[in-house]
C-alpha cells in the first residue's frame, strides 16, 4: 500500500500526516515503508482485569433488580440464559420486541431479565394453555411438543431462581 503524504488542493500546496497500515512478505527487518509500532504493546492478558485482578466486565444482568451479594446471582444468570435460548427457539421475540411490530396493546417485554423476571407467571400461564405463540393473523398457533416442553421446563427453572431470589432479599432486609 502506498499513500502520497502529500496533497494538493486549490488553495495551493498542504501537507498531513497520515496513518496506513502496510502489509509486507518481504521479511520482519525490510520493511517497505519505516515504521513505528503502535503503543501500548499487547500485554499478554486476553481478558480484561480491574486493578483488583477481578475478571471484567463482571456479570451485571441482575443489578438494580437483587443486591450483589444474593447467593442465587448465579443461578439466575443460567436459568436465564436458558429460557431465552428456549423463547428464541419458540420465536416469541418475532413480536415481543420494543419497535412492537404486532402491535400489542400492552407491550409485553421477555428478552431482557429484568423484564423475564417480572413476565415469568404470566409467561408460564400463556404457554401452558397454548395461548402463545400467535401467527402472523394473532390466531393462536400451537407450540411444537418439544418447544413447549422445553419451554416450560427453563421457565419453571427460573421461576424458581427468581422465587428464591427474592425470599433470600425478603430474609435479609436491614
Ligand atoms: C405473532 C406475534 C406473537 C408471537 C410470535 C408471540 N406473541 Fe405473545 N403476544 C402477542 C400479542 C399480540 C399479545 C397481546 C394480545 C393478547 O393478549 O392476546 C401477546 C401477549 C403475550 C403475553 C401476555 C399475556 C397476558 O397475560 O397479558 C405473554 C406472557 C406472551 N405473549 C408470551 C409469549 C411467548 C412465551 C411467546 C413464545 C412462545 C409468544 N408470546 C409469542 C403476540 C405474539
């Protein structure tokens, strides 16, 4: 690659510096155009610590809904994931999205976990009784055996988590 460092316009003559990146096979101490490297130089850490060695970014789904410290955090975060795998496989964010392409009167939000903790009881109420998903004309479509079954299988699992959750929060209020 080759940039000309200089450039003229109207106005008459100007120059400016400009950043390239060159490839070369001609060998690591020929280079076609000297260059300096770039700082800083990777230092060795694929992942990224804070300065208290803690691995970053630390899992953050549930703060603001349970305090850092409630020993379900982890359980939660897996059930969790579980159950939006499940709600993709079951295509329920082809309409439970924010831009509501249905639309719904009450737009009813699952995808995040904040709001998959608050939806979880009505959630499991409208697969169970094949109330969801709908088709593209809002006739309710009967979920495959699989799918519902995988469905309510994760959802009861987070449920739970979530239940447990908030006892432990409810038990240890100051
Ligand atoms: C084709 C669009 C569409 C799909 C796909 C869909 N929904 Fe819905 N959903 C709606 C609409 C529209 C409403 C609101 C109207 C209603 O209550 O019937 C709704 C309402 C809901 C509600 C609230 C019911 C209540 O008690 O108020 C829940 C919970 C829900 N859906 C869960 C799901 C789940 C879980 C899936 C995936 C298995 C799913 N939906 C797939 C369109 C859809």
């Amino acid at each position: 690659m080759f940039i000309k460092p200089r450039m003229r316009s109207c106005s008459g003559s100007k120059t400016a510096k400009i950043v390239i990146g060159q490839f070369t096979e001609r060998g690591s101490d020929s280079p076609v155009v000297s260059t300096q490297p770039i700082w800083p130089r990777f230092d060795s850490k694929w992942m990224w610590m804070d300065k208290e060695g803690r691995i970053q970014p630390r899992v953050t789904l549930f703060d603001g809904l349970f305090r850092p410290n409630n020993p379900y955090l982890a359980t939660l975060d897996s059930t969790y994931r579980t159950l939006a795998l499940r709600m993709r496989d079951a295509q329920c964010d082809n309409c439970h999205v924010p831009n509501n392409p249905m639309p719904m009167r009450r737009l009813v939000l699952m995808h995040t976990p904040a709001h998959a903790a608050g939806e979880i009881a009505r959630l499991m109420t409208a697969v169970r009784e094949d109330k969801m998903p709908l088709d593209d004309t809002g006739a309710e479509q009967p979920l495959e055996p699989a799918f519902k079954r995988a469905l309510l299988e994760s959802g009861a699992a987070f449920e739970e988590s979530v239940k447990a959750a908030k006892d432990w929060e409810a038990a240890h209020r100051d």
